[in-house]
C-alpha cells in the first residue's frame, strides 16, 4: 500500500488538499481533493470534497454567530455514477463543562436521529450517545462511556449496545516513557482482546514505539526529526504466532512541511 498526501494554502485562505493511495497487490487506487475556505467574519466555513468513487460532498457550517458556542452544518452528497443523494443536518453546543450534538440523516429510506451530549468536572468525563431509526422506530446506538483525566494518569471505561466492554489506562511515567493499555470484551460473541503499547523519546527529535496485541501481532515504529521541515518514520508490524510464515508488514512515511 501506497500512500499520499498534500496540503497547501493560498493567500487569500482557501485550503487545498489531495490525498490518493494505491493497494500495490491489487491495484486499486483511490484519490480525493478537498477545498476549505473559511469567513471568520461571519463564523461561516465551506467544505468541498471530491474522490475517484464520483462522491461529492459539500459542508457548510456557521460558528459562533447565533449563540456563542453554537455550530449549525448542513451537509449534502451526490454520487454521480449512482445519482444518489443524501443530506444531514447537524448542530452542536460546546461549553465548559457540556458538549452536546444532534445530527438528523435525511435519507429516502427514513430518517435517523443520532444525539450525545458530554459532561465534565474536575477532570471527570461522562458521555452518552443513542441513534434513533425513526422509520422503524429502533434503537441503532446506545452507547455510555466514563472517564477521568489527571494529566499523567488517564482512564476510560465503555459499554456499546449493551453488549460490547471496553477499557484503556494510559499513564505517563516521565518525560520520555509513556505507556498505554486497552481492552475490551463482547458479550454477543464470548470474545475478548487486550493490547499494551508503549513509547520511549529518545530526543525531542526521535522516538520509539512499540505495541502488542492479545492475537499475537506486534508493531514496531521509529521516527526521527531530519529537519525542521522534514520527518522520516519507519514501522512494521509482526505476526509472532506465525513468525517463520511471513506476511510480516512494513512501511514507511515521510512528512514535509513547510
């Protein structure tokens, strides 16, 4: 896999950015275009997007102007090889302790109502989020999640459906080591997975990562600042269960920016 990607900025503030990749083995390719343009003065931001699969999207959203903290977006699609239309409405309202968001997808199909809203205090965080089927009238979503965040120590605890446990604890040891845990666990299929990551700074310029999975696999990953403009990160990831049979993977990625 063949990956590719490039921003840019006129000086006008329109934002430019292409992104393509191709699948080596199979030979599929994949690219899209993206343009942003942003009027501060009337809180109002336009979104144009573009891929190979003909889906254009447009997002047009308005920021901070009918109340403070409130963002309104109404985004449409069309496929032009299916003729395929779509559009959603979306608003949401940040605060300092409160974040709450509903979005509607209006689809010929019937509409779904997703909403969720998030607290905080003290670094608590507790956050709630259900999607509504309105045709069928059935929840499609119902998810809790709780979390606390103490700077060098955080953790997360979640329940999707009712059916799906999951957990993650990520403590900073100093200033170079940190490290992470994940797991979770499904009710609906007996079935559990757990993995552990960590990274180690060698210099503000380099840095380590390492990560292993509960199915055997185990990534690697080196990056290094070669210049203020330019970033060189090599990874890799291994499947020690079957270690000798290959399909091993390894990549790497170069970051110019300027």
């Amino acid at each position: 896999m063949a990956k590719f990607e490039a921003k840019t900025k006129t000086q006008s503030g329109i934002k430019l950015a292409t992104t393509g990749q191709s699948n080596i083995e199979s030979g599929k390719t994949f690219g899209s275009m993206e343009l942003t343009y942003s009027c501060s003065d009337y809180g109002l931001k336009y979104v144009e997007k573009w891929n190979t699969d003909n889906l254009l999207t447009i997002d047009t959203s308005i920021e901070d102007k009918i109340l403070k903290g409130l963002k309104t977006s109404f985004i449409t699609s069309y496929n032009v090889t299916t003729t395929k239309k779509k559009g959603t409405i979306k608003a949401s309202y940040k605060h300092d302790y409160v974040n709450l968001s509903t979005d509607v997808d209006l689809d010929y199909a019937g509409p779904t109502i997703k909403g969720s809203a998030v607290c905080g205090y003290k670094g608590w965080l507790a956050g709630y989020q259900v999607a509504l089927n309105a045709s069928q009238n059935k929840l499609t979503a119902n998810n809790l999640t709780l979390g606390y965040d103490a700077g060098n120590h955080v953790f997360n605890a979640a329940v999707n459906n009712g059916s799906d446990f999951g957990g993650s604890y990520y403590h900073k040891l100093s200033s170079s080591i940190e490290g992470g845990l994940q797991v979770g666990w499904s009710s609906a299929t007996n079935s559990s997975q757990a993995s552990l990551a960590a990274k180690y700074s060698l210099s503000p310029d380099t840095s380590m990562k390492v990560k292993g999975a509960m199915n055997g696999e185990v990534g690697l990953s080196l990056q290094q600042k070669v210049a203020d403009c330019l970033t060189l990160t090599l990874s890799s990831v291994l499947d020690a269960k079957n270690f000798f049979a290959g399909g091993h993977r390894v990549g790497m990625c170069l970051d110019f920016e300027q």
